[in-house]
C-alpha cells in the first residue's frame, strides 16, 4: 500500500484534512476534505470519516497548534549540543516568560550558527492545550506522530523564497516574516471572530511594515492562506500591488483554497521533510510511545503467525526426516536379503555395499576367463582344439590370456608343423590377426620352439 502523509489542520468547528500520496512519475495525489464538529466527540466521528477507516501501519498524521496559544523566544548559546540546549533552556526561558515551566512543554528548532555563538527558536505551550488537541483523535490509530506549532509548521515550504506569510485562522490572524531561511519574526492578532475585516486588514498592513522595516526591506510577496481570508481580504491584498505566491506551487499543479493550505501545506512538510527535525510536541506525557504500541494487536498476530509458520516448517522437516529414515532403513534390509542370496552362506555382514562390490569384482574376474560376446579363454582354447589338426603334434607350455590377444608358448616337430597350427587359426573368426613372433630349433632333436601372438577380433587396434 502506498505511503499517505496527512495534515489535520483542527480550528474551532471545522476539521480540515489533505491527504498526499506519492504516485508513479513524481507527482503527488491530493485528497482535500473537511467537516464540522460540536464537540471533540464529534471531531473524533468525523476525522476516522475524512480517513477512511483505520489508518494503515506506515500513514504519517501530522496537525499543528494555533499561534495563540504558545510563547516564542529566539536564544542563543554558546555550544549546540542537542543536550546540553535541552538542559539549559529551562533556566533561560524562566528568565524571560512570564509563566511556570512545570506545566509546559518546550520544544525547539535545531541551531543555526552565527558569528560567535548558536541561534535557537524555542516554543513553550501549556500541557492542556495539547491534551485538549489531542482528545479530537480517535484512540489509537489517529493519534498524530507529530504536533508542530503555526506558523513555523509551514516554514520548510516557504523558506525557498522571503516574503510574508498572511495567515488568517477564524480565531487569530498571523504575519509572519520568512527571511534568511526562518521566520524572522511574527506578529499575532487574536480573537479575530469579534473583528471587522477593515480592522484585520489595518492590523496586517501595519505588521506588514513593521516587519519589513526590521530588515530594510520593501514590496515582500505575499502568501495569503487560511480559512479567515474573506474575499474582501483577499481582493484588498490583491490590490495592495504586491505579488500573491501559491505556495508549493511546484506541487500542487492546481489551486488550492486558502481554507484548505494549511492542512495540504503540513501534508506536503511532512512528505519532504519528515526526516529532519522540526517542533514536535508529542513529548512528555503526551510522547507517542511508539507505532509498535499503537499497533500491538497487529504486531502480536503476526508474530503468532509467523510461530505457527515456523513450527510448521519444523514439523515438515521432521516428517520429511524420519520418511528418509524409514526409506534408508529399507533399503538397507533389502541390501542384506541380497547380500545373503549372494554371498556364500555363513558370510559376516560388516558394509553390505563394499563386500557386494567385491563379490562382483572377483565375480568379473571369473566370468573374463569365459568371455563376454563369446571371446573367452574358454571359447578360445575350444576354437584351438578345433582348428588344429589332430596329425599336426603340438605341445603348449603356457597360455597367456587378455581382452586383446592371446600368446601361446609351445613346441612341435618341424617348421612346417607351426606354419599349419598359424594357417589353421588364421582362418577363425575369433582372431583379427595370428603372427609367429617365434619359431627355433630346440636343444633336443626333431623338436621347434614357437610362440603365437594372436589378436583378438574386436580388440582395440584390431585389423
């Protein structure tokens, strides 16, 4: 399933959610959606609607807290360390706010580097009013991973260009200063529901100027967003002869309305900037205790299913063992029954494999000495006792017999004799070729000495 980023943007009566998702070829799908609420049971009905149903494991909720209700102070120190600035901030911020700590959270922007020291933004804001935003959520599934704090939540989508941020909520006006990359400064107009729009808009040409005065500056584009932008508003902005920027324009290839920004604006932060560090004030009793809490039921399933997977694996390798077993444990019974009708009776049974291939060796050792395709030592001395005459008188001293040839050591009466014994065997099929390699005159009278060298038909390098 694809990654959703979603901004909850919570105001008065109204919810307003934007769902992004990142589709194939770059772009973003855009869901845009709002209902209203009486109560924060209400809220919690109509936020489990705009989502669908149950959150899937890898959705990021994000919302943020209205500028009201929390204290801005930019500190530096000399040192950035990220422990050392969360031990310290306490003591400086008691210095200068005008409330007691104990029962606030303080959040804080990473340090920016100046001339000599570390620049840091720092938000305090009442544990209730996060407790109070947090019962809007459905339990707990919707619960957001992340609570930022306007008008730094939208920072990270403005901070490519300097200009001023005009958001008008329908209980608070903001003007904000992005320059250098921050939010220089901003100036807060509350209680806006009892103001008439002449007085909105004195309140934010005033700021306006201020804010641009601080920095030398003249003619800062405008962003306009939010759900108190009337048309009057609006067209006066308009009119003023400054630029209107559509934020994230690159982005969002259509419109969006200045009611819905917010929230498609905090969707789109936490898509492009959810991995670095930004305020977040689930911390603290309101901490979000980790997605493998939230999702215990889930992760308790599939870790019981992955146990019955593993167990069954198991089995079935076990199962698969002892049929093996059982097949070796026959076919070692067989091997014997064959080894005892093989073996001569009484034979010990040590390695069945070994004493059968023996047998069979010396069993082919035998059976040679007949012949295999009628080429044996048998055949062949059959097929000398036919072949030579019974009136040729010939004696053999010795037989010597091998797949390719036989040699035959004997003696007879005369020259004459042997050249009849060669003929004769000459003319049998067994022999590819018959040679004298030997005939003398023996140490006794009338008697020849031979040898035969006859090559077996068949036989490599026969003829």
């Amino acid at each position: 399933m694809a990654k959703r980023y979603i901004g909850i943007d919570l105001e008065g009566t109204d919810v307003r959610v934007a769902i992004l998702t990142a589709v194939s070829g770059g772009s973003v799908d855009v869901e845009l959606d709002k209902r209203e609420y009486d109560s924060p049971e209400e809220a919690v009905e109509a936020i489990g609607e705009l989502l669908g149903g149950e959150p899937a494991l890898n959705d990021r909720i994000v919302t943020a807290l209205p500028g009201r209700v929390g204290l801005f102070r930019r500190l530096r120190f000399p040192f950035r360390e990220k422990n050392k600035i969360e031990a310290a901030l306490p003591l400086e911020l008691t210095s200068q706010l005008p409330v007691e700590l104990e029962e606030h959270l303080i959040s804080f922007l990473p340090p920016r580097a100046r001339e000599n020291d570390y620049e840091v933004d720092a938000v305090v804001i009442h544990r209730g009013e996060i407790k109070a935003l947090v019962e809007h959520f459905p339990e707990p599934e919707h619960h957001p991973r992340r609570i930022d704090f306007f008008p730094f939540a939208l920072l990270p989508v403005l901070a490519e260009h300097e200009g001023l941020l005009i958001y008008c909520r329908r209980l608070e006006v903001i003007v904000a200063l992005v320059y250098d990359g921050i939010i220089w400064d901003y100036r807060l107009l509350p209680g806006t529901a009892e103001s008439s729009e002449d007085e909105v808009l004195d309140f934010i040409a005033n700021q306006v100027s201020q804010l641009e005065n601080a920095i030398s500056a003249d003619s800062l584009p405008l962003w306009v967003i939010g759900a108190g932008v009337t048309d009057k508003i609006y067209q006066s902005l308009q009119q003023s002869g400054r630029e209107i920027l559509q934020p994230a324009k690159q982005t969002f290839a259509s419109d969006i309305s200045c009611e819905m920004a917010p929230a498609a604006l905090l969707a789109l932060v936490e898509m492009q900037h959810g991995k670095t560090e930004r305020l977040n004030f689930r911390k603290g009793d309101f901490a979000a205790r980790g997605q493998l809490e939230i999702f215990r039921s889930r992760v308790i399933v599939a870790a019981i299913m992955l146990l019955i997977v593993l167990a069954g694996g198991a089995a079935t390798m076990h199962l698969g063992y002892l049929q093996k077993t059982q097949q070796e444990a026959a076919l070692k019974e067989q091997l014997k029954t064959v080894f005892r009708q093989t073996m001569p009776a009484g034979a010990a049974i040590v390695d069945v494999p070994l004493q059968l291939e023996s047998q069979l060796k010396e069993l082919q050792k035998q059976v040679q000495l007949f012949g295999l395709g009628g080429q044996g030592a048998a055949t062949v001395l059959q097929s000398l006792s036919e072949r030579v005459s019974r009136e040729v008188p010939i004696d053999l001293r010795e037989f010597s017999y091998s797949n390719e040839e036989v040699r035959l050591d004997g003696y007879t009466n005369s020259f004459d004799s042997v050249n009849k014994v060669a003929e004769a065997l000459r003319d049998s099929p067994l022999f590819a070729t018959v040679e004298i390699s030997d005939a003398k005159l023996a140490t006794e009278e009338n008697q020849v000495d031979f040898e035969l060298r006859l090559r077996l038909a068949g036989a490599g390098g026969g003829q």
